[in-house]
C-alpha cells in the first residue's frame, strides 16, 4: 500500500510496513522507496487494542498522519475509541479491508 505524505508541504510516497510490537498489537510505518524510514504512524499501549484497529500517533511530528491515512485508504471513519497516556489521547482507527489484508489480518 502507498501513501502520500502532504504534511507540511511535502508532496512524498511511502510505503506500508506492518509489523508487530513486543506486546502483540500491530505497528504501522512508512517507508521510502530505498526502506528507509519515513515515520512510525503508530503506538503500543497498555490498553487492548480492538482486532483489526490500530493505535494512531497524531501529536508533534505526527500531527496530520490520521488525515493521510484516510486519504489513502489505510484507515477508515472516526476514531472507534480513545486511549490516555500521558499528556495525550491516543485515538483507534480501524483498518480498511485492504489494509488487513497488507497486514495479514482476517478481517
């Protein structure tokens, strides 16, 4: 799956890497052409995390990845929860049926 990043003023495609955190919940990151990393769009919380939903980093250098996200087709709707940690409210997205199927999740 390719993403375009158009925050701040940016115009870059990147690709979807899934892959897992220690605690089980699934990671997103974007990666460039050459696999370098481009931004972690996601976090691990305490919290459970729905199946099929992923925890979205929207603060500091992240504000804007949820809207790009959509944009794309990775994720879709309004946030289905909202987690605290911290300072912040982490908000749950649930993945398109493409991306579990980029992610290799049943949807």
């Amino acid at each position: 799956m390719l993403v375009i990043d158009t925050r701040f003023g940016l115009n870059e495609t990147v690709r979807v890497q899934f892959e897992r955190y220690p605690n089980g919940q699934l990671a997103l990151l974007l990666v460039t052409e050459d696999r370098e990393p481009w931004l972690t769009a996601t976090s691990a919380i305490s919290d459970p995390v729905p199946t099929g939903c992923i925890a979205v980093k929207d603060w500091s250098e992240n504000d804007g990845v949820p809207a790009i996200l959509l944009q794309s087709g990775v994720i879709e709707g309004d946030p289905v929860a909202r987690v605290s940690s911290g300072f912040v409210a982490i908000p749950i997205y649930r993945l398109t049926t493409a991306a579990l199927q980029a992610a290799g999740v049943g949807a």
